[in-house]
C-alpha cells in the first residue's frame, strides 16, 4: 500500500481554487524534509490549511501565530522532541490535539505520548488511508472541545440559575427576574405551557433565597380530590372526616420557612381558593376539622399552564386570589419560540443519560441537529428529554443520527425539515424563521422582531416584499 514515505509530492493542481476546502488548521513537525512536505501536500489535497515545522522548537514560534486544531508532530527529533513539545505546547495552548508519528519500533513512546496527552499515533511508515482518517478524527475532537469551551465561556457570560438552561434572550429576562426576586418575600406566579419547566423556576427561586435551606414542599393541586386537597394544604384533626384517624400536618406547616410550590393552581376549588386567599393575607390557616389558628412563614409559588384571567371570567377562579397570586408574574416561553436552545438543551439531556446508560455517545449528527431544530415540540422541554432518552437507549451508534429520533416517533411529523436540505438560499430560511417564529408568538410582530434580533422596521419590510410579490393586499401597518 502506498505511504507518504513512498509517495512523491504531487505536482500543484491547475486549479487549485476549486479544492474542496475543509474546516481544520494543521501543523505538521517532522525533521525529516520529504516525509513533513509530502504529508503537508496530503493534508492540503484533502482542502486543510496546514503548516510545517522541522523541530520542535520552530513548532512552538510557530504556535504562537499559527492556531492550530491539530499537530501531527514526530516523536525523535533533535532539541525538543514530540513529547517535550507536548507538554510546552499544552501550558499555552490547552485545547490542542496532538497525534504523535513513530517507527514501528518505538510504540512505546508512543504510548507514553498519549499517557501525556496525545489523542493518537501512526507508525511510519504512514499509510496515506489511515493518516486521512485519523486527522479527521483528531479534527473532529478538536473542534469539539474548542466549541464547549467557546459554549463555557458564552454562557459564562450571561447569567446562570442551577439548574436551568437558557441562553435565548426570553429565557435570559427570566433568569434575570428568578435572581430579582429570590430573596424577596413576594408570591410569585409562573405562567407556561405543560413542559416548559415550571417546577424548575420555583426551585431556582428557592434555590438562591436566603430559604435555601429550609423544605421546599411541591403540592400538584390537579393530582387531588377535592375532598382531600384541602386536608392535604392544611393538614387535619383526628376525627375530622371518616379515615382521619390521627391528627396530620399539611403542605403549609412542612413549608414552614421554607417554599411551598403549588403547581395548576388553576385546579383548586372555589372552596378552597377561600382559604387559600386568606392564608395569603393573613399568614394563619386552621386544620381541617380544628379551631386552633396556626401561623407559619411560608413562600408561595404558584403555577399555571391555563390562563387564569379567563378562568376569572368564567367565575372558576377569584379575581382576588389572581391578584395575591400574580404579584410577581414570570411567563416561561415554549421551547418553539426559543429554538437557539435546543442544541444546548440536546447535548445536557445527552450526556446525562449516556451516563446514566453507560452508552458512549458522544454528540448528533448534523442532520439530526436540523430535525430537532425544525420540530416544533409541542410537549416543549420535557418532550425533548424524553426523546433524547429514549434515543439514548436505542442507539448503538457514536452519533445520534434522525434514525434514532425516527424510532421514537417525536420527529416523525416535522415535515419542516425538507426545507432546511443543503441549497436552500439564505432568503428562504430567513423566511422560513420569520414565519415560524409569527406563527409561535400568535402573530405578534413586536414579539416575533425581538427573538430574531431583527428591527420591526426589517420584519415590517420582509412581510410587505412578500405580500407584493404574492400580489396580496399589503397592511396599513406595513406601508
């Protein structure tokens, strides 16, 4: 088989502007002069940005100009050789790739290069093959752990709640309001659809109060009777009602100085609302069945997937608990309306049940990151989990590629996807933005120029442009 030893450098191509140019930047050492510019004309046919060193020492000024995603870097070299150069070279430059070149030999040496950080060896002398392969493996890592670090030092940037992922500009109002409010005494509402991560938020706030370390008790109000949610809130007397054989605490006084999180709040009774107003004024309740008036320090949490105005409306729910309850009101958006999250979101939930799995799968494919991107998510941020767990459990590739989200039917509907092939123009996906996100903030322009970080001016002249070459009537509003 052929070998970059064996190989004469090719004579320059005629038309080099047509080479398929790929991501990549290499820096090839090697003290031998025909082996280092044979194997740079290699790289470079295959379209990588590559410069050479002939020893060690040359390597590191060259590092210093020269960011490279790997080094392919020989190991017996006069001064500072492979090993040398990797420890130099990690203390300035900790993200670099190394693949280290050996006689067959010295694998040995070889291995301690990787015990010190290497990601791999070849042995020479080098099988073109199995050069291309392994550079784009070692590409692959590089470039990876290059983006986690740019993803650390982004997110490091603005803020972050344990325990929440956001950094979509919606998710950072919220965030910034969940660090406003926590140390308050304020109830607070949260508002969102099924999925979005309601729960979260009150544990956030609890989380970063000066009641950290106090209960935070979870009450689902739509999980009870009504006969029993009231017993279950304020605990009973012995006696209170058949079964009630011993005196038992409510949610309210297990809170006590901590948080009680009462999610669908717009389930609980008109019965109950009552009491539950009056706690909220007067901080004292009494048990079910008893006299005795207890007073506890408790912070409410309240949340909602209903709109809790039209409940009012239809005289389901008290204008004056709403009021109690919305003093400080955070709305958590869809996931549909924050889509720059979803990558982010995909590779947590991943690592977390590849490790809970013992799977080794280390990312998507790029296909699989389009469909989860052109998937609208009407179950929103737990629907996504459950899809990349069950992925997860599925795959037995390194990848999750759509196959695996095809198997577990979440992605079987996202028809938007033939629209994101390779070759559609940057018109149409502005277009196709604009109208998804139109369509997930029901209309709303002002909503809709502020996630895509356009001017309403811009989204005002986009819908007009189109309108026109439709032919349709255009809106006062867009003249």
């Amino acid at each position: 088989m052929e070998s970059v030893a064996q190989r004469s450098i090719a004579p320059a191509r005629t038309a080099k502007e047509h080479l398929p140019k790929r991501e990549g930047r290499i820096l090839v050492v090697d003290d031998e002069a025909n082996a280092r510019e044979a194997l740079a004309e290699l790289l470079r046919e295959e379209g990588y940005e590559v410069e050479t060193a002939s020893d060690g020492r040359k390597a590191l000024m060259l590092l210093e100009r020269f960011d490279a995603d790997v080094v392919l870097t020989d190991l017996k070299m006069p001064e500072i050789d492979g090993l040398e150069l990797i420890n130099r070279a990690r203390e300035i430059h900790p993200n670099l790739t190394f693949v280290v070149m050996t006689a067959f030999g010295s694998i040995d040496t070889a291995v301690e290069a990787i015990k010190r950080g290497a990601e791999n060896y070849l042995t020479k002398p080098l099988d073109l093959s199995a050069v291309t392969a392994l550079v784009e493996r070692a590409l692959e890592k590089s470039l990876l752990v290059r983006e986690a670090a740019r993803l650390r030092e982004q997110v490091g940037s603005r803020l972050s709640v344990p325990g929440i992922i956001g950094d979509h500009p919606s998710m950072q109002r919220v965030l910034k309001t969940v660090e406003q409010v926590a140390n308050s005494r304020a109830t607070v509402l949260v508002s969102g659809e099924t999925g979005t991560g309601k729960e979260l938020i009150a544990a956030a706030i609890h989380h970063l109060s000066n009641r950290r370390d106090k209960p935070f008790v979870r009450l689902n109000c739509a999980a009870l009777a009504e006969s029993l949610l009231e017993s279950e809130l304020f605990g009973h007397e012995r006696g209170a009602f058949t079964g009630a054989q011993m005196r038992r605490e409510g949610r309210f006084k297990q809170a006590d100085g901590g948080t009680l999180f009462l999610d669908e709040i717009s389930e609980i009774p008109l019965s109950t609302q009552v009491k539950l107003l009056r706690f909220l004024q007067e901080r004292a309740f009494e048990r079910v069945g008893g006299n005795e008036t207890l007073s506890v320090d408790v912070r409410v949490i309240a949340a909602t997937n209903r709109d809790l105005k039209k409940a009012m409306e239809a005289k389901a729910f008290r204008e004056d608990l709403y009021y109690r309850l919305d003093v400080v009101r955070i709305d958590l958006p869809p996931l549909r309306a924050r889509p720059s999250d979803i990558p982010m979101l995909a590779h947590h939930f991943l690592r977390k049940y590849a490790r809970e799995n013992g799977r080794e799968i280390v990312g998507f494919t790029d296909e699989a990151i389009r469909a989860l991107l052109s998937y609208s998510w009407p179950g929103n941020v737990r629907e996504l989990e459950n899809a990349i767990e069950r992925a997860v459990v599925l795959s037995n590739e390194e990848r999750l590629g759509v196959e695996a989200f095809e198997r577990t039917n979440s992605l079987a509907h996202a028809g938007d996807l033939s629209a994101l092939i390779p070759g559609i123009s940057l018109k149409e996906i502005e277009r196709i933005a604009i109208e998804k996100t139109l369509a997930a903030t029901n209309g709303s322009r002002a909503k809709t120029a502020e996630i895509l970080g356009i001017s309403r001016r811009t989204l005002q002249y986009r819908l007009k442009e189109w309108r026109e070459a439709e032919g349709k009537a255009v809106d006062d509003d867009e003249r």
